[in-house]
C-alpha cells in the first residue's frame, strides 16, 4: 500500500474510533475519487461508527466522509459544506471561464485543494462547493478570477444548492458492458476505452472498476478522468440488428 493511502486509511480508522468512542460527529476533508475509492474498500470496518458520504449536492464528485450515527448520538450534525457562488461584477465584461480558471484562482490564494469540493458552471457563474472553515477567508481574498473582477455570495441553506446539468444521450451498443458504452459515449475506439481502465481511470459509483466488461445497471454512475461523467439509466430498447438503444445522462 501506497503511504499516501496508509496514511488516510488511519486517519479514516481515527475519525471512525473518534466519532465512536467520543460519542460526536467526526469529518474528513473532501476527498477525491481515488481516495474515495481506498475509503469504500475499508468501509466494512468502519461503519461500526456510523457512515455517511456527501459532497454539498447531487452529482459531486469530491465527497466529505462522515462518522457519527443521528439515532444513536442523539442529534444531527450537519456536513460543514459551503457553496459559494462567483459571479462577474459586470455581466457583459465576463468571461467564458472554465474548472481550470476558477480552481486556479481559489489555489493561488493558499488553499489546499482538500478545501474545496466540486465547481460547476452556468453561464457566466461558478459555484464553488468548499469546507465552512475556509469560506470566510474565500469570501474575504477572491476578488478576480483571470482577468474578470467577481463578487462573491454564500448560498442560504434555503436555496437550492446548484446541481450539475444533466444532458440525455442515446448510444447503440452491442451490450451492456461498460468498455462498449463508454466508448460510445466518449467518441473512441474499443481499445482506447480499454486503456482506461488499464491506466485506473473509470470508476463506477466513485469506486474503482478495472474490469472493462462489467454489466452496467440502471442508475450506476459512471466516471472517467479526464472526461468527464454519465449515469447510465438503461436499455431503451433492440434494434431489428440486435443493437441496443441505452439511455445516458452526460454531466455537464
């Protein structure tokens, strides 16, 4: 084992005997996919403590582990996510930013990536998901995203947290296998796909998959770094060739 991934391994295994012991909730930082996935491998040991995964709204890809059980402490806690929304002081003078532009912004004021969940974008607005201990110190210092001069607001627990945009895609694939769909969806040849699960790129439900003919199942939600991510919502229908027509949502 990697001593990057023994390390969180224990410190998964404290928060989980902290949260246990102490009798209160217990956090990690945000954690990336593959950490998430060195997390879902030492899951069995840990829900003794009671375990909860959330990113600050559907579709994130960056989770905070939580340890603590409501029923059993007696109260609920909830996960110290923030989302902060970025917009242009002036609309018309901002730019088409991208993830790159934003998260480079918020890394060149110190932040330590862990701080910081997923960013999506809408139009000319990103909306950063990041830890409530790191919020004020954003609001206070992020005050241009490359050339564009941005104002900054927290979201109301009342509001709706902003949601990744889901676009429907039909593909026609000879089966179900993940390696097919995914290069259907990605515009690549079979063996390209391969490569991917080769070079441990594609998880599935923010676990690991290097098994290129795993059978996908409604509602799995596919990853790929690099590329971006799908949920798979199934078989639509058969071809007269026998092809099937499956259901995709891409994540924009």
């Amino acid at each position: 084992m990697e001593k990057e991934d023994l390390l969180l391994k224990k410190r998964l295994e404290e928060l989980a005997r902290r949260s246990y012991t102490q009798n209160m909730f217990t956090f990690t930082e945000f954690l990336s996919l593959p950490e998430l996935d060195l997390f879902y491998q030492n899951e069995p040991q840990l829900r003794f403590a009671g375990v909860t995964v959330f990113g600050g709204s559907e579709g994130c890809d960056r989770k905070v582990v939580r340890f603590g059980n409501s029923e059993e402490l007696g109260y609920e806690e909830p996960f110290p996510i923030v989302c902060i929304s970025i917009e242009p002081l002036i609309e018309k003078f901002g730019e088409n930013l991208n993830h790159r532009d934003y998260l480079g912004a918020l890394m060149n004021l110190g932040i330590e990536r862990e701080n910081l969940g997923d960013i999506f974008i809408k139009g000319k607005t990103g909306y950063v998901f990041c830890l409530e201990r790191i919020a004020e110190y954003i609001l206070e210092n992020l005050t241009q995203v490359r050339h564009t001069h941005v104002k900054l607001k927290v979201l109301e627990q009342e509001e709706e947290f902003v949601q990744k945009e889901i676009e429907e895609m039909v593909v026609l694939s000879a089966s179900e296998r993940i390696d097919g769909i995914l290069s259907k969806v990605y515009n690549m040849s079979r063996s390209q796909s391969i490569e991917h699960f080769r070079a441990k790129k594609v998880y599935v439900n923010s676990r690991l998959c290097e098994n290129n003919s795993y059978q996908l199942k409604a509602n799995d939600v596919v990853s790929v770094r690099g590329y971006g991510k799908f949920v798979y919502n199934g078989v639509g229908y058969q071809t007269k060739k026998g092809k099937l027509s499956v259901n995709v949502g891409i994540y924009k």
